[in-house]
C-alpha cells in the first residue's frame, strides 16, 4: 500500500499533505524529533524519534520505498530513498528522480562550497508562496498517482 512519508521538522506543507492523504485514503507519517501536535485524522501517524543529526531522515530512508511518496527538503535523503525506488517531492512541488537526483545533489554541494568559502555571501532561499503551495498540492496528487501504479 501506498504510503506518504513526510520529514516533518520545518515543513512547511503538513496540513497540505495531510489533505491530500485524506482525499486518497492513504497513510500519511510525519517523521519527526518531536514539537508537533498529533492529528486527530485516521490517516496521519505522528513517528517520534530521538534528537540528533539525521535520526528521522534514517528513519525514512530505512522504510520508504516503492509505491511510497516522501515529502522532503532534504536531498541526501531525497537520493537515498530515490535509489530505493520511492517518489520525491520537495515543498514546492519539484519532483526529484533517478534523472534529477545526481544534478541536484552536485549543485547542493557546490552552493554548499561557495557559501563556506565566503561567508559573507548573502541571500538564501526564496520566501515560501501560495504559488509554491499550490504546486505541492499537484505535484503530491501526480507523485500519488505514479506510485500508486509502481506497485499496481
């Protein structure tokens, strides 16, 4: 069965998520270190794990996989369960795949490098918008639907 894993810390797209789970009748994880209120909703299961670097990414890693849908910013664990065969999409409804992931990664580690070679570089990413939430809500439906015939 289908399932939707969200890396919950600082997402920004819960209550969409959670929408969209409800709508398809699948079970929605919210991954997290702990601050969120449980939902009373009968699709969505609140995970709890310890604090520490990394600790519910390897938790999502560890289970997501074909048929499955992991909503995440993150893009080491975006490739993880990519190469498990589970569909990505990021908050603002950008799709990461097998013909994607290793682009992404190179730029996430070049940005990576030039901010840490000067620190006074400016900027950061983009203000969340409705635009960017809107895009999730399609992007999710369309991930929903691949994943759903990746096991079909």
């Amino acid at each position: 069965m289908t399932k939707i894993y969200v890396d919950a810390d600082a997402c920004p797209v819960k209550d969409e998520a959670e929408k969209v789970a409800t709508r398809h009748k699948i079970p929605c994880l919210f991954v997290c270190n702990g601050g969120l209120r449980p939902s009373p909703n009968p699709f969505v299961e609140m995970i709890f794990v310890p604090d520490g670097p990394d600790v519910a990414d390897m938790w999502i890693a560890d289970r997501a996989g074909c048929g499955d849908v992991v909503v995440t910013g993150d893009i080491p664990l975006a490739a993880k369960v990519v190469a498990a065969g589970a569909r990505v999409i990021k908050h603002n409804g950008e799709a990461l795949t097998k013909a994607n992931i290793g682009n992404v990664l190179a730029t996430r580690d070049l940005m990576a490098d030039l901010r840490a070679a000067d620190p006074f570089r400016q900027g950061g990413g983009k203000p969340f918008s409705k635009a960017d939430r809107s895009r999730f809500l399609d992007g999710l439906d369309r991930a929903i639907q691949a994943a759903k015939r990746d096991i079909a």
